[in-house]
C-alpha cells in the first residue's frame, strides 16, 4: 500500500492534514471520507525527496543561482492572461446531451467528464470541465461544482442537476435538460430566422435610397438648374426630394451620430429596471412582431416551469428560477406575484390569471392540471401548444412580411422617380410649344 498525504475541512469547516495508507488515490479518498472529513488536495506520500548532502552535479546551479534566476524570472515573464471566451447556448446545449448520454449508459460522472474535457475545443468549457471533474473528486456534489461557473451554467442548469442528485435521478434530469434547450434553441432559431428576411430588406432599401439621394438627385438637380435658370419653379414633390437630399449630403454625419447616440441610449435604459420595463413591453405590444415575442415568452414561461417541476425541484424554488431566467420583465414580475400567492397558500392558477399577461387558454389548462394532479404534464402541453403556434406565426410573418416590404421599398423609389421625371415631362412639353 501507498501512502497518501491530504488536506481536508470536517464539517464545522475546520482545516486539518494527515496521511492514510491506500492502494490508489480513488481508495484513499474513500478512506478519507469514512472519516467524516472533505477532502480538498490528497497526493502521494511517496514523493521523491532531494538526498541530504550530495554534491551538485559539475555546471549544476547552486540553490543562490537558482533563487536568483527564479527572481529574474519573476521579474521578467510577464503573464498575460487568457480572454474569456463566452460558451454559446449551442455548444452548452451539445454537451449537455452528450453527458446525458454518457452518464445514461452508465458512465461515472467524473470519468463522463474526463471524456468530455479531452474532446472540448472550447477553452473555457474544456477548463470548466477540468475543474468540475476536480471539484466532484475532492467532495463536492455535481450542483456545487457546476455553481462554481455561473457564467456558463444559470440557475436553472443548477437546480435541475440538485434535484436529479437528490432524487437519484441524475441521468434522466440530463436528458430532460437537453431536451429543454434543444427546444428553446429551436424556438429561438425560427424567431431570428423570421427576423432575418425584413432586416436584409431594409438594410437594402436604406443603401438604395442613400445612393439616390447622395449620389443621383444631386445630379438632376444640376440639370434642372441648367434647363429652368436661376427663376425656373420646380414642382413641389421635387423640391421635397431635393430638399431632403440636401439635408441627407450635408448633415449625414450628424444623422450617423444621432442613431449611434439612440442605439446607446436604448441599450443604456434596458439596463435600468424602468427601461426594461418598457422595452419588454413594448416587446409584447409591438405591432406585426408583438404576437410573436409573446408566444415565445409563454412557451418559453411553460417548458421552463414544467421541466423544473416534473425534475422533483418545489413549486416555489422553481418558480423563483422561472422569474430569475425569464428573459423579459414583465413576465418576471407576473411570476415574482404568482410566487407571493402560491407562498400564501394559494393555487397557481388564480394569481396567473390576476396578472393579465397570460391568455385564458393558460389559465384554463393550468387550474386543469392542479385539479388533475397533473401540473408539470399540463404544463409541458402548454409549451408545446405555443410552440405550434409559434410556428405558424413565423411562416404567417413572413408571407405579410414579404410583400409588405416590396410594396414600401416600391413607394419609395418610385416617389423619387416621379419627382426627378415631373420637372422632365414639364420642360418637354415648353420646348414642344
């Protein structure tokens, strides 16, 4: 047997060292524990020790030389430190699958995280892992070590893996919370997607209307000047797009900055509670888009709610979880007065209907589900109803959207052609007198 040498807390959180006698490092962590004791470092006893007296090698530096040239070292390396990258939903998503996999066919939980760590690209991920694989072996619970990065997994990731470890359920919990974002991903995907179409049209019609304006009416404006003189009247729809040309040329640099400034104000409120307030709202109230950002919302209000309830976490922590990762704030504050009511010993279903943001059809299947029994499947019914729905709105948006677009990108330019035309057709019919 090998000795090993460790570190390790009790539960008063008081630090204490010693050494047991093991056949690995596995063992003697179990040994460790039966102790009652945390272990937080364990390595080998046996470590190979420098021999007392021996002579250094010929050309070996002295212990001065070697102190001195760490200092010089010290002084002289300079570390920058790595940028940290953010993990994006996807690649979250991906490996969350993958350890569900993993972990379902039987996998210890460190070893599926070793696997997973060797195959990470992501550097921030791959470190994450690491840690976590070292976390889970010096004591600490799977939840505790995914709190450590909570810039990677939310409050929700947490809580579900809590409930999955405490219920024994861990591998099914996975599976559930891959399930949930492959979804929200899926939601998330057809919005942008539904986005994408109106903002390269626009983006379009804006470049072809600057390049007339800059570039084209400028031009016509020399010619007319030549053909009427200096006393010649142009009609007035000509002299409003001339006029409007002008202030583009002229003051496009203030016009840049006035956007800039507008971009940078709007993200500014959004992070003041009032300001978000009001942009969520308007979120939810927008014409053409409203329906859209709203179905998604409660879809999202559903599965959210649904996972964490059908994964054993209390009605009240999850909720407080659903408020916390919302992602809009007046659905946040609907939950934050659904929780004070469900606190005091209401059902969910009156105070989901106080708030006025939930449909009747939400009202309806939840009362439904508390009278059954049956919440956390009736509301999984609920995302899944909306997410249909969602569906159809995005390939409704997009056939409105479409020629909506066309015809506004038609009156634009065909208004600037008949105004350039009007002072044509006038000088025509003089010189044909």
């Amino acid at each position: 047997m090998a000795k090993f040498r460790y570190t390790a807390m009790d539960s008063r959180g008081v630090e204490s060292q010693g050494e047991v006698e093991a056949d690995n490092q596995t063992a003697a962590l179990s040994k460790i524990r039966e102790k009652g004791l945390f272990p937080t470092n364990v390595t080998d006893g046996a470590a190979p020790a420098a021999k007392p007296g021996k002579k250094p090698a010929p050309g070996a530096k002295t212990p001065a030389a070697a102190v001195k040239k760490s200092a010089l070292k010290k002084n002289i390396n300079i570390k920058i430190p790595a940028i940290p990258t953010r993990v994006k939903p996807k690649q979250l998503m991906t490996f969350t699958r993958q350890l569900a996999t993993l972990v379902d066919a039987g996998l210890p939980l460190v070893r599926s995280l070793d696997v997973l760590a060797k195959q990470e690209k992501h550097a921030t991920l791959k470190r994450a892992l690491a840690e976590m694989a070292e976390a889970i072996n010096s004591g600490s619970t799977f939840a505790e070590a995914l709190a450590h990065h909570p810039k990677i997994f939310n409050k929700l990731y947490v809580n579900m893996a809590k409930a999955g470890e405490v219920g024994g359920v861990l591998d099914q919990v996975l599976v559930r919370l891959a399930e949930f974002m492959e979804k929200a991903q899926r939601i998330k995907n057809k919005v942008v997607g539904a986005m994408v179409y109106p903002c390269v049209v626009l983006t379009m019609a804006i470049g072809i209307l600057s390049f007339l304006m800059i570039f084209i009416i400028p031009k016509f404006k020399d010619i007319f000047k030549d053909l009427l003189g200096e006393g010649g009247k142009l009609p007035a729809l000509t002299e409003g797009v001339i006029t409007v040309s002008n202030i583009v040329r002229s003051h496009y640099i203030f016009v840049l900055i006035v956007v800039a400034v507008a971009v940078v104000l709007i993200k500014m409120a959004a992070k003041t509670k009032p300001g978000a307030i009001a942009l969520d709202w308007f979120k939810l109230n927008a014409p053409i888009f409203g329906t859209l950002v709203s179905k998604t919302v409660i879809s999202r209000f559903s599965r959210t709610l649904g996972t964490l309830m059908t994964s054993g976490v209390p009605v009240l922590q999850a909720l407080n979880i659903v408020r916390d990762t919302a992602g809009n704030e007046i659905i946040a504050r609907a939950v934050s007065q659904v929780h004070d009511a469900v606190k005091e010993g209401e059902n969910m279903a009156p105070p989901i209907e106080a708030t006025g943001v939930f449909p009747g059809m939400v009202v309806s299947m939840v009362q439904v589900g508390e009278e059954t029994g049956d919440l956390p499947e009736m509301l999984m019914k609920i995302a899944d109803s909306y997410e249909d729905e969602v569906d159809s709105a995005v390939a409704g948006l997009t056939s409105i959207i479409e020629p909506l677009l066309i015809v506004f990108l038609a009156i634009m330019v065909g208004t600037i052609v008949i105004a350039l035309f009007l002072p044509l057709i006038n000088i025509i019919g003089i010189l044909a007198k």
